[in-house]
C-alpha cells in the first residue's frame, strides 16, 4: 500500500462537474452568431464587415479599460464582451458610421454592463441599452438603411426605408397599407431586405438558434411566448382591419423579432430564471412588442419590449418562483 | 415505452461500466477490524465488551443506547485488541471497537435461525434492531425505526430502491444480480411486518439484466418490478416516490405522511439475513472502483475493514489518488486517509486522480438557470445559495433551503463552478443553529 499524497482534496460533496464552463457557454453562443454575421456580410458586404469588428473590438477594449481602472483582473477572455459586441452590431444598420459604432460598444459595455459590477449584475441586456441609447441619440444615422447589395452583385448600398418603416410611414400617412407590401415573405425570410445586419435574415438567426437548442443553452420558453404572442396579437388586429395593419408573417420575418426572441431576449443574466417566468418575459416582450409596433412612435419596438421586461425581471423572479416540490397548498 | 421518473435531474456519466460486470468477491479479512460504535443516524452504541476479551463472529460488542441507535458487532471471532477513538468516515475521530481476528470466523452459538412463518412482527422488527440492521443506501437510519411507524401512518405503498443512481456504484445492482433471493425474502418479510397492498421494486433502466431477472422472479407474485428512467438523483427517496406513485412527499414531511415506506435492496437483504439466519449486519457489498485503483470491483467486505485493504484487494493504486471518496461522486464524503474504516452505510470506495478533481475556479453567476431546471426539489439553488453565503439566514429559509436534498445536481451543472449545495448546506446549518437558539 503505497503512502497517500499530502494532496488529498477535502472538499464536500459533489465531487465530480460537467465540465460545461461560462467561457465554454459564451463561445458556443458566438459559433451560433456565424451564419447571421455571415449573410450580413453577404448582403451588406465590407460595411457590415467593418460594424461587426468595430463593434467587437470596440467591447472587448472597453471591458479592459474598465476592469484595469477598477484594478480587476481583466476578464475579456469569458466571452461575453465579445457576444456583446457581435450582437450590438447585428442591432445596428450597415451604413452606421464608425464612430457611431465605437460610442455603442462603449456605452454597450461601460454604462449597460460594468457599472453595475460586470458580468452577471447587469440588469438589462448591454447591447440593447447601447442600441436605444443611440436611436434615440442619434436618430437620423440609427435609422438610414440601405438596400442589401449582395456580394458579387455590384450594386452599391441604397438608402431606403425597411419594411416596418414604410408600413409605419404609409399608415400614418393614408390610414392603410401600401401597395407595395403585396408578397416578399420569402426575400423577408432569406435576408433580401433591408434592416440591421441581424436583423435581415430569419433563416441564418434560425441556424443559429437550433445550434444553441442542440447545446442545451437556449430553451424554448422565451423565443415561443414571444413569438407565440406577437403572431396572436398582431394576427388579431389583421384579422380585424387587413387593410391597416400588416399580416402576423410580415410581423414576424420583418424588423427585429427573430433576432430578438432568439438571441435579445433569451440573454440569461436578464431573464427570470423559472420557467413560468420565462415564459410571462416572453408574452410581456410580443405585447409590448405589437403595442409598440402597431400605436407607438417608432416603427419598431422589439427593443424597448425586451428592455422594459428587462426591469420587470427582479419582480417576475421574485413573485414566479418555481412551486417548491411537496409545497403545501398556497405556499410556494 | 416512455420510462417513469421525476422532474428535473440531471445525466451525468455513470461510469459504472469499471465494475457492473465483475461478479462480487469476498475481501480477505484484514490485521485488524475497526468497528466504530456510531454508524447510523442517532445516539450511538456502548461498547459492552473488555480489551482482552475473545469475541465470536456476529457476538454484539456494542449495545443501542435509545430507541434510535442500533448495536454493532464483531465482524468476525478474535480478540478485541483496543476500544479507542480512531478516524472515522464522518471526518473525526470516534470511538470504535478494534477486534483482532484470530483467523477462525467463527460464528457466536447464540444465533439462531427462525421460520419467518411463525414470526409476528413485532419479532421481526425486534430482530432487524437486534441485528443492527441500518439503511444501506448511505445514510444509515436505523431500519426497526422505519419499520415502526405510528398506527396511524398506514404503510399502503411498499418500494424497495434498486436505482443506484449514483454514477461508478454498482454494489447493489451485483447483489440484485447475485443474490435475488435473498432480496425477494426481505421483501416478502417487510410486506408482512407493514400488511402493504402495494410491492414495488423500482431499478433505474441502466440495469437491464437485474430487471429481467426481477420481472422473472417476481411474475405471478404481489410484487411490482418498475424500471426507471436513467437520471440522477432517481433513488434519492422523495424523487422514487414520486416517479412510483406519482405524488409528493409534503414539504417537511416524511414518506410515511402519504403511506409510503422506501427500503434499499441492501437492505432489504439485511433484514433477511437477520430475520431468518438471525445473523447481525456485518458484512456488506462495497464498489471499489474509480479512475485511480488498479483493478475495479465489487467486494464483499466486513464491516471495519480499513480502505488500504479494499484497495489492496483491487490491485493497489493506479497513481496517487487526489481524492478519497467514501459513497458515490455526487454525494459522497472525501476521506483523510486509507487508514479509515469502511461502515455500515459504506457502498462504495472511489479513487479519483489529481486531474479529475482540479477544482475549476468560481466566476459570477451568469444566471443562466441551470441549477434551477436541474434541481430535483424546485427551488432557486443560485438564489439560496447566494443569500446563505451572505449569512441572509431568513432569506435563505423563505426561499425554502431546508427543502433541498443536497443531491449536488445543481453545483454539477453550474458553468461558473459556483458550489452552490455547498452553500445551501451551509445555510441549512444556519437555519437550524437559529432555531436551536430561539
């Protein structure tokens, strides 16, 4: 019997891990983001190129600054600014200037994330708080678009409105909807239209998020209440004014919903945790979503939904919380 | 068919492919036999034995103090050598009767076999006490207890625990394979003792030959073969209950508050063992097994034995060992040194390398829920344990701390490495220390 090491580690029960690791999480959501940066670049070429690194290296370099003057150990090697950064981007237009997209990295990751203590402690989704922050800023570069010019295509980016612009314009202009929203749900679905680089293409965000579901990292809860509701909602007031309000379709492939519900919303730091609290942030999000969309100001409101539902997290985690197994009646 | 099971859990792998196929072996009788007077939950034994004095095979050395506590006996005929604390599994070190075998095994005269025919139960359960008879699933609770419940706690749902679903264990699945009968005789008796309508033998799906053969044994009697999903904590007992009967066992509260009475298959074997052989409960079937021990196996080993020699048994040491584990990786207890016994409650030894412990350093939750959906009581793991670690005592009992069960699964899966049951034990431990003092 040989001696026994003076290693011997003590600690208590459990003693094996999955092995599964924050960094390990983080790097799997980045993988996912590669086809819908992927058909950006396709549609929007070298500009959508340039907004993603800006954006990118735009929040790692903020994390490190913040972190170094807070004499924190440097953490950018987690994955999360950099997921910071892809999504911010995808959440902007492919003409926005550099320093427009420098500003939103910056306020992505010092004002959305590292003032409230870092990773984990941010109580609303970074890259959100940077896109608001800059519509509402600077109005007139968040909301030029252009035309997709797909690669090879030699065609230039043309500034035009996205469909959700027009629909909004054309409503509060005549009262119904334009002639020209007849049919497109397929170019809608690929990407074929123009909007913020993540927002164009439902199918490559798709790709992305079954990857993501494969790893166990997203659930269904929150993209399917989202969407769930948006598409009841929005099929509601159709049904009742077809020639006001757009079809659930064109909700739901148009604008900024798929990105939203899939990759926005489901952001975990601010998001309940229980799964009827899930799902209450994900029919919250489609109302406020709709509501927005249909009566508010901007023609779009993905944004602002889940960022108020953002705020409503504390309360929904502290009022939903999971019915306790063998819970008597009444209690939690 | 769509297996039976609880919600929550998780699939970690169960490693039990070292030792499931290797027939149990009889673990040759060490130098000396540590017998430590506390092996199960409650006050423990007082030894009634003399240093110097010959003892028989199965001869009590150590007498129940209280109704909750079980003798021990000698686990084998010699010379008690020393009656003095020595390092215990629990961490300590406790009293214990040390007997030096003297190479005979022979049996004490005084026990007797019985016709269970003509037994009430009333003598069964006297017998299971006399014979020192402990859950041996792991913690070890006194089994005449559990076979005593108040009259009014009818016992209408009888479920013997064959899941073993902790990962590298496969010392109950060798006995269901090895010694069915003996099982089946304890059930048999048990049914008796509580006048049951309902005999289920439940055996996580992982184990399709132990089925099999149960299905077979038990066809065309009262008792129900059940398998169950493959996922952890199946056996952990509220969790079996629920996947059996499909009701939950009240917060607070015990099996017996919804008729329902859980006995692992060791144990049931055990009482088996006492009843009809009238033999204490002095030997058990102990997994040896992990990524560090030369030769994994399934040993029959006497109570007191110490590790060294359940190791050198099984080949010796692959490399030196960064943990000791006694019971199963998720909810084990990590030992100082081979020199401590093997107990009553002990179903397995794992050896894990340095590499296979390295702890992973602690980052910010990312709330990312995964201890939420794994955690088979439904409570907030990362919320509890974030208040207990804040010493928010009230705030950890409200969210309902001391219904966790500490199976692990939440720290198991948790990205950020946070120990979060170990925080939860911790609150527990200020939860009840609060109420001691008020």
């Amino acid at each position: 019997m040989s001696p026994v090491s003076q290693q011997l580690y003590l600690s208590s029960s459990p003693h094996i891990h999955s092995g599964e690791s924050t960094a390990r999480v983080m790097r799997a959501v980045l993988y996912s983001l590669i086809p819908a940066c992927g058909v950006a670049i396709y549609f929007f070429g070298i500009p959508a190129l340039a907004v993603l690194l800006i954006a990118t290296l735009g929040c790692l370099a903020t994390e490190t600054v913040c972190q170094r003057l807070m004499r924190q150990p440097v953490t950018i090697a987690d994955g999360s600014a950099a997921i910071t950064g892809v999504l911010l981007a995808l959440n902007l237009p492919p003409t926005s200037p550099w320093w427009l997209t420098l500003l939103g990295s910056v306020i992505a990751i010092a004002v959305g994330k590292q003032v409230y203590g870092g990773l984990g402690a941010n109580p609303f989704n970074p890259a959100l708080v940077a896109r608001v922050v800059l519509l509402i800023s600077f109005p007139v570069q968040m909301t030029t678009w252009s035309a997709p010019a797909p690669l090879g295509s030699g065609l230039d980016l043309v500034t035009t409105a996205t469909p959700l612009g027009v629909w909004k314009n054309a409503v509060m202009l005549t009262g119904h909807l334009p002639e020209s929203m007849q049919g497109g749900t397929i170019d809608y679905f690929l990407g074929n239209m123009p909007g913020c680089l993540g927002e164009v293409s439902a199918l490559a965000l798709l790709l992305g998020a079954a990857y993501l579901f494969y790893r166990r990292i997203l659930t269904w809860h929150i993209p399917t209440s989202f969407i769930g509701t948006v598409v009841l909602l929005s099929g509601l007031f159709w049904l009742i004014s077809p020639e006001k309000y757009p079809s659930p379709a064109f909700h739901l492939l148009t604008g900024g919903l798929v990105l939203g519900a899939f990759y926005m919303a489901t952001d975990m730091v601010t998001t309940p945790v229980s799964t009827r609290g899930m799902l209450l942030f994900g029919v919250g999000c489609g109302v406020l979503t709709v509501l927005i969309r249909l009566f508010g100001g901007y023609p779009e409101g993905v944004s602002f939904a889940i960022l108020l539902m953002n705020g409503a997290t504390p309360l929904i985690d502290r009022y939903l919380r999971p019915r306790t197994f063998g819970a008597l009646a009444g209690k939690v | 068919m769509k297996l039976r099971t609880f919600a929550g859990g998780i699939h970690p792998p169960d490693s039990k492919q070292w030792s499931a196929h290797k027939a149990i072996e009889d673990c040759p009788l060490p130098a000396e036999l540590i017998v430590p007077l506390a092996q199960h939950i409650g006050a423990p034994a007082v030894p009634c034995v003399e240093v110097g004095q010959c003892v028989a095979k199965g001869q009590e050395i150590g007498t129940a103090k209280g109704f909750v506590s079980v003798p021990v006996h000698a686990p084998t005929s010699g010379v008690i050598s020393a009656i003095e604390n020595r390092p215990h599994p629990w961490g300590t070190s406790l009293p214990a009767v040390v007997v030096k075998p003297d190479g005979e095994d022979r049996w004490s005269s005084d026990l007797r076999p019985a016709d269970p025919g003509e037994l009430s139960p009333e003598d069964i359960i006297e017998k299971v006490r006399q014979a020192g008879v402990v859950g041996m699933g792991g913690a070890a609770f006194p089994a005449h207890v559990k076979l005593s419940p108040p009259p009014e706690k009818k016992i209408r749902t009888l479920i013997f625990n064959g899941v073993e679903c902790e990962p590298y264990l496969t010392a109950d699945h060798r006995l269901m394979l090895e010694d069915p009968e003996r099982i089946l005789q304890g059930v048999a008796l048990l049914q008796y003792v509580f006048g049951s309508e309902r005999v289920v033998v439940g055996i996580e799906a992982n184990k399709p030959d132990a089925i099999e053969l149960f299905e077979k044994l038990c066809d065309g009697t009262p008792v129900e073969v059940i398998p169950l999903q493959v996922k952890y904590p199946q056996g952990a007992e509220k969790q079996l209950i629920a996947a059996v009967t499909g009701r939950e066992v009240p917060s607070g509260g015990l099996p017996m508050d919804i008729g329902v009475a859980v006995h692992n298959v060791s144990t049931a074997a055990a009482i088996n063992d006492a009843v009809v052989l009238g033999r204490p409960l002095i030997e058990r079937i102990c997994t040896v097994t992990g990524p560090a021990v030369r030769e994994p196996k399934n040993l029959r080993i006497r109570i007191g034995t110490p590790l060294s020699q359940l190791v050198d048994t099984c080949g010796g040491l692959v490399e030196t060992p960064g943990k000791i584990v006694l019971g199963g990786p998720m909810m084990g207890f990590a030992q100082l040194g081979f020199e401590v016994p093997a107990i009553r409650g002990t179903s397995g030894l794992l050896l894990l390398r340095q590499d296979d412990v390295t702890l992973q350093p602690e980052g910010p939750c990312i709330r990312c829920a995964r201890c939420v959906q794994a955690c088979p009581m439904h409570i907030l793991p990362t919320t509890i344990a974030a208040y207990a670690r804040r010493d928010m005592v009230a705030e950890a009992a409200e969210y309902c701390a001391m219904d966790c069960i500490e199976c692990g699964s939440c720290s198991y899966v948790c990205p950020a490495a946070i120990p979060l049951v170990q925080g939860i034990r911790y609150g527990k431990a200020a939860i009840l220390a609060k109420k001691r003092n008020s």
